[in-house]
C-alpha cells in the first residue's frame, strides 16, 4: 500500500485497521506467548542499533494495516438475511408463473 492511497483512508479507518491487524497477530501468536516475549525483546534490542528504524516501522505499519483489512473484510461483511433472501425467490417465482 502506498502513501497516497493511505491519504484517502480516514484517520479513524486506519486506527480500526491497525488495531484489527494487532488483536489477529495476538491471537495467532497466542499459543507461543513465552517464546514470542522473548524474541521481542531480541527484536527490541537489536532495532535500537539500526539506521533503518523509521522505515521498519512504516513497514510494520504497513503490515498490520494488511492484516486489519484482512480480517474486516473476513469477518466483517455480513450476508444477507436468509428469510430475506427467500421471499425475494418467491416473489420472483410468483411473477413469473403469473407472467405464464
């Protein structure tokens, strides 16, 4: 994702997106808690002597952003109501056996 079509996201779109993003990686990773701590503090270490730190972080933002939309787009679309769905059949049905 590129920096313009992050302009066109609202500020509150964005904050969703990253939020969904984390609560996913924390559930995925949740099995390994202990390892996980660990490694971040390795991680946390090593990025602090790192000339590249601001882009690291564009691209962990980036990510968790991916991984939001994701699951919105997963999890977030609701389908159509069922009843809803068979009514319009049957008043579809219904027009045209009196079409015949």
């Amino acid at each position: 994702m590129t920096r313009a079509t992050d302009r066109h996201e609202g500020l509150g779109e964005r904050a969703l997106l990253l939020v969904a993003g984390s609560a996913e990686l924390a559930v995925s990773t949740a099995g390994a808690v202990g390892s996980v701590v660990g490694s971040a503090l390795g991680v946390v270490r090593g990025l602090l002597f790192r000339s590249d730190v601001a882009e690291l972080a564009a691209d962990a933002e980036q990510d968790l952003a991916a991984r939001g939309r994701l699951v919105l787009d997963r999890y977030g679309a609701v389908p159509p109501a069922h009843l809803e769905t068979l009514a319009r059949h049957a008043l579809a049905r219904q027009a045209a056996a009196d079409d015949v």
